[in-house]
C-alpha cells in the first residue's frame, strides 16, 4: 500500500521527469530534492511500472544507462511532434541516422554516400553533441555520443542496439506506409 509520505515523494520524481529537458540521474534528483537516492530509486520503478503498464497514456517512463526519462511513446510521437517539431532539420535527421547505422564512419566515405551539405551537418551534430569525430588519417571518424540514445529517448545504448532499433523502426515504417497505401486504394 502507498503512503502519503511515498505518494509526496513519487510525485515529486514525477514532476522532475516531466520537467527536465534531458534525462536525469537519481542522483541529480537527490541533489535537487534531498531524497534518500534509494527512495528515489523505488519511486522510479513504481512509476516506469505505472505509466509504461499500468496506466493507459500516450507517456512512458524509459531508463537510458543510468538515467530516466518522461517522453511522449514512440506510436505518438509523429503526433505531438507537429506542435514541437523536433530542432534537428530532416536532412541533418538523414545524415544522423548513416551516423548511427553506419558507426565508426569516415567522414569521407558519409560524404560519399550523402553528399557535400555533410560537411556543415557534421559541424552541427558535433555542436550540439550528438556525435563525436576524431581525426583518422586525412579525414574524421564520427560515432554517436553517449547524449545521441539520451536525446531521442532510446533506451538502446549501444551500437549494435542502436542499429536494431533503426533497422526495427524502418521496417515498421516501410509496412505502416504500404497498409496506408492499401487503405487508401
């Protein structure tokens, strides 16, 4: 049975999530509320449990390595991102999904396969620290950085998760696309 005092506290949690523009650590909580971090810790499972079973919401509750993040499902995401759409432009989406397919890349070999405009994107995702580039010979090899699977609410972390997930997500979207096509002949 919940308390006031355990229902005082997940609330609190819950509101961090909700607020914090990128995903948090119990111990960041813990800095900002004083709560023991293992109060903290179970008031996180008892609301990943909530919303991502119990609850019928269009938010889930997902941990990325150490941190937890409040966002809006995958199956709804299309959706709210017509009010907010998201602050990376399609062609630099493009390019950061070669990245995240393709990673460890050269940066010649991306120009390669995307074109010259890589030059600048590649600047921009570095800037914003989505991606990492070191010199590599007479070019660059880019990776995703730890902040790539924080931004878009993956709870894949590694590469080769990472690489499933995409490969996942546009087989669902290439047969979503053909039903629709069916539906509307």
């Amino acid at each position: 049975m919940v308390t006031a005092m355990d229902d005082s506290v997940k609330k609190q949690v819950e509101s961090i999530l909700f607020t914090a523009n990128t995903p948090v650590t119990v111990k960041e909580i813990h800095q900002i509320t004083g709560i023991a971090p293992q109060t903290i810790s179970a008031a996180l499972r008892a609301l990943k449990r909530e919303y991502n079973e119990e609850r019928n919401t269009a938010m889930e509750i997902v941990k990325i390595g150490k941190k937890y993040s409040m966002q809006v499902r995958g199956e709804f995401q299309d959706t709210s991102q017509q009010i907010a759409p998201p602050a990376i432009d399609d062609d630099c989406l493009k390019t950061l999904s070669l990245i995240a397919f393709h990673q460890p890349i050269k940066q010649s070999n991306l120009r390669r396969i995307a074109g010259e405009k890589i030059y600048e994107q590649v600047d921009f995702l570095a800037d914003i620290g989505l991606i990492h580039t070191k010199p590599h010979r007479n070019t660059e090899l880019i990776t995703l950085s730890r902040r790539f699977p924080e931004y878009f609410g993956l709870e894949a972390t590694t590469p080769e998760e990472i690489k499933t997930y995409l490969m996942e997500k546009v087989a669902k979207d290439a047969y979503n696309s053909l039903k629709k096509e069916e539906i509307e002949e």
